[in-house]
DNA sequence: AGGCAGGTTCTTA
DNA sequence: TAAGAACCTGCC
C-alpha cells in the first residue's frame, strides 16, 4: 500500500505511532484491526487447555493484520521452504528492486512498498531467480503474468466464500494447501482459514496428541493459528 | 560441513 | 488416494 509507520513503545500498554492521528484512525487502527474484540475469541479457550491458556497470555497483543492479497500471495509463495530470514530477504530484495521509495517530507527514503503485479511483470525469469527464489522464481514469473493479463483475479476472491476463495487460490501454480490459507487469513481477513504449517503441526502432536480440538473455534479459527504459532516457536 | 527451512509439484503404485 | 522424491538457496 506504499505506506510506512514506525511504532515505539512508550509505556506499559503505550504506543507512539509516526503518523498523525487522522492517519492512524483512517488507515492503521484498521490495517492493525484494533477495532474487533479479541477477548471475545480467547474467551472460547477451554479453561482446562493449559497450552493456549498460556499462549493467549503470552501472545495478548496478537492481531490479524488487513494485509494487500497481491502482497500475500508473492510473499507466501516465497515462503515455501524458507525459514523467517530469508523470506524477509527475499521480500525486501523484490522491494528495494522495483517498490516505490516511500519518502519522508525531507525527501528521504523510509522503506519501499511491495512491488505492484506491474511492476513485478518488467522483471524477466532470470531477474527473479537472482533474487534468489530459487525454484519459487517461476512460479512468482508466472502468477504475476496471470494476474497482469486479468487471467487470474484477486479481486474477484472478495466477493467469494471462504470455500470458493480457497479453491480460486489454488489454481495458482506454486499455491497449495498452506498458502492459500495464508494468502486467506492474511490477505483477505478470512478469519476462520487454519493454516498448518510445521510449527502448527509440532503443536499438535506435542500439545494435543495430534488431535487439535477445530471445532471449538469455528469461524476464527485462524486467530487461534496465530496463538498457537506464536507460543509454539516460543516453547520450541 | 551439511542438514534443514512457516511446501508444492511430480512421479510412482 | 497416498506415499516419496525432487526442488533452489542460504541460514544455523
């Protein structure tokens, strides 16, 4: 969204974002989902599961972020194979190679936005794979192809159930299981999408002897993923 | 030094 | 339908 905000923390449960506050109440308070209740989510934990008992303690100020379906859907593909480093290289590299400079009022770049479907298209397979994808090179050559020709849409998915939303995503050559949930959850605030990727899969098994009660948390099952993932990789 | 990493596709039965 | 190999590359 070729937006940038820089948040400190200033104090217990006290925050000091960069941008004004017409910024923050028309742009972050949503991005940051600050308007939905999470206590009423943590609330459906069954007082007896020790492990999200802990996590939802642990994890409290966890949002869902509103993030662009275009951003996650590149960003996903990515991810595949690759631990939180080099994914944040890779995207970063894709940024800083055909992003829009996002500048302060003195003119200075702060960061660079997520390249645009366009943008992204002017780079040729072998331009791709210097940016080290590997393998997710043409995949990403070829889902931004699709989508700059209107082969493939994105925007068609808001109007589609989370069912229909699913199965569109997986058309996409690179997509499967995991990422079409995240691209669901990230993307398009598909709330109830679970991912299970190898950290939610340890969970699991070690916490819930491979048996992870779903049906508790129909509909928002995805902001417990969040939970689950976050203390997961915490406790190791 | 090599296995492994926030999976997916392709191949084989 | 299901299990197993191959896939790129950089990090730990």
């Amino acid at each position: 969204m070729n937006k940038v905000v820089f948040i400190e923390k200033t104090g217990e449960g006290e925050y000091e974002f960069s941008c004004s506050p017409e910024e923050f109440f028309s742009l972050w308070h949503d991005y940051f989902d600050l308007g939905t209740d999470y206590d009423y989510f943590r609330s459906k934990v069954p007082s007896n599961d020790s492990f999200l008992q802990e996590a939802i303690k642990v994890g409290g100020g966890i949002r869902i972020l509103k993030q662009d379906p275009w951003e996650m859907l590149i960003t996903f593909i990515i991810s595949q194979r690759k631990n939180i480093p080099a994914i944040i290289k890779a995207v970063e590299t894709l940024s800083q190679l055909c992003g829009t400079p996002i500048k302060s009022s003195d003119g200075q770049i702060l960061a660079y936005g997520f390249p645009s479907p366009e943008a992204l298209s002017r780079l040729s397979l072998e331009d791709l794979t210097a940016c080290s994808l590997g393998y997710r090179a043409k995949y990403i050559y070829q889902a931004t192809r699709a989508v700059v020709s209107g082969e493939f849409s994105l925007e068609a998915g808001r109007e589609m159930s989370d069912e229909q939303l699913k199965t569109h995503l997986l058309k996409v050559t690179g997509v499967g299981e995991k990422v079409a949930n995240c691209v669901m959850l990230f993307g398009f605030y598909r709330i109830g999408a679970f991912p299970v990727d190898v950290w939610i899969d340890r969970v699991i098994s070690n916490e819930y002897n491979g048996n992870f009660p779903l049906e508790l948390y129909q509909g928002f099952a995805g902001v417990i993923q969040q939970y689950m993932f976050y203390y997961g990789r915490i406790k190791g």
